[in-house]
C-alpha cells in the first residue's frame, strides 16, 4: 500500500475542487422538495459542476451513468438518480463528487423532504455523529483502525444501530479511490498510522436495523437486506501536523459543538 503525501500545491488543489463540491451541496439544497425527481437534482447538480469548470467525477465511473448518487430511505448508497419522485418523509443522501484541475472532492449530506419521522431524524443525528468521532480520531501518529472503532463503539455498541462494513471510505487525490482504505467498523490501534499530508474521506452508512446490504441488479443501488431505513454523510479530510482540516466543510454543514449532547 502506497498512500500518497500530498505537498503544499497539491493540498491547495485539494482545498479548490473540495470547496465547490461543498458548494453543490448548498446549490441543490431548495430543490430538495416533495414532488421533485432525483433525476431533476441530478441535471441541476450536473449543470452547476460544469458551469463551474469542473467535471462530474461519478459521470461513466466503471459504468455509472449519472452525476451524482441520490440515495433515498433504503438505499444505502450509489443509487442512482431517475423517474423516482420524492415525496413528504423521504430521506435521501446526495453524493458529490468534483474534477478541478486533476483532482477529486467528495462529500454527501442528508437532506430531509417536508416533515419526517422521528426516527429518521435520530437515525441522521447519529450518522453526522458517527462522522464526526471519526474525524475528530485524525491526527498524525493516530491509526486508521481508530476511525472505524470510535464510530461503531458510538452507533452499533451504545445505540444498536447497524454500521455498514461492505463499504469504506477511501484515499483521494489523483484519483477517485486510493489507499488508505477508511472502514468505518475496527479496532483501536491497528492499520496504517497516518501521517501530514494524507487525504481521505469518511463516510459512514449507518442503518436503522441490520447492517448488511443487498446490491441490486443494476450493479450500484445498494440497499438495506432488511428494507429499513439508512443515513450516510461524508467528509473529506486533510491530516495535518496539529491533526485535521475538514477540505469539504461549508458554512450550513452541521457542526458537532457538543457530541456529548
């Protein structure tokens, strides 16, 4: 495993292209509406890449046929954007992915359509949670397995819900995906340690009941094997000598001011 030190121009580069991926998030924000299709959020989001100078990373990505990932109520994640209309109570996760100048930023967030069941939002609060105990775990000398223990100590062993381990958060940079590989289950103290410089995304997929997932027959929607409800939101993260900078944080991104509250 070979895990790329990324210099002072190339964090740079790093910090614009995951600016504006943040900036889709707020862009498509009040199109996030009842009677709205994901295939409408995905032509917007497209429009507003290119007219930004940028490219949709996730376009013809091993075959994925669209811009970006809108991932409603079951679907844990890569779903991919259509006819399906939105409606009051939906839940759905948007991932973004941009290409500036060469180099990759991805983020997702939640976004709650009208009014939605208590436990839909319980089951996001502890997802932007469980991202955050992550992110607060980087710092150099820190290890990857940190990351993945803090969040499935918090979710799974405090609160019962199902952390997804059949999908990871992962290095970016260059490209898409690259070492290291960010599970978001582990153990304290093992795999790779990190190091300044480093670059990656955490993202976990927090589920209502089971963890396990079922991938459909289109190859990418994943989905919960028990149909029940799933949260993911993501980050991704510079590691820095004092420990961490969030490259895709935004001004209306939810902030963990107190995560003992």
């Amino acid at each position: 495993m070979v895990i790329e030190i990324k210099t002072a121009e190339e964090i740079q580069k790093m910090r614009t292209t995951c600016t504006l991926a943040a900036s889709v998030l707020d862009f498509i924000a009040p199109h996030v509406k009842a009677g709205a299709t994901t295939d409408l959020l995905d032509r917007l989001c497209h429009e507003y890449i290119l007219d930004h100078g940028a490219i949709p990373a996730p376009l013809n990505y091993k075959g994925f046929p669209r811009s970006i990932c809108t991932s409603v109520n079951e679907v844990v994640c890569h779903g991919i954007p259509g006819a399906l209309t939105l409606k009051d109570g939906d839940i759905i996760n948007i991932d973004i992915t941009t290409i500036v100048d060469g180099y990759f930023g991805d983020t997702s967030e939640m976004f709650c359509v009208g009014e939605v069941s208590k436990e839909a939002e319980r089951l996001i609060d502890v997802t932007r949670r469980s991202m955050w105990l992550g992110i607060r775990e980087v710092a150099p000398g820190k290890r990857v397995g940190d990351i993945g223990a803090v969040i499935e100590e918090y979710a799974h062993g405090e609160l019962g819900y199902g952390v997804v381990d059949q999908f990871c958060g992962h290095g970016i940079g260059r490209e898409f995906h690259m070492d290291p590989h960010i599970p978001h289950v582990g153990r304290r103290r093992t795999g790779k340690r990190f190091k300044a410089g480093m670059t990656f995304t955490i993202e976990p997929m927090i589920n209502l009941g089971t963890h396990h997932c079922i991938t459909l027959s289109d190859g990418w929607t994943a989905v919960t094997a028990d149909n029940k409800l799933s949260a993911q939101t993501e980050h991704t993260i510079l590691v820095t000598d004092a420990g961490f900078e969030v490259l895709t944080m935004r001004d209306s991104a939810w902030r963990p001011e107190d995560l003992s509250a």
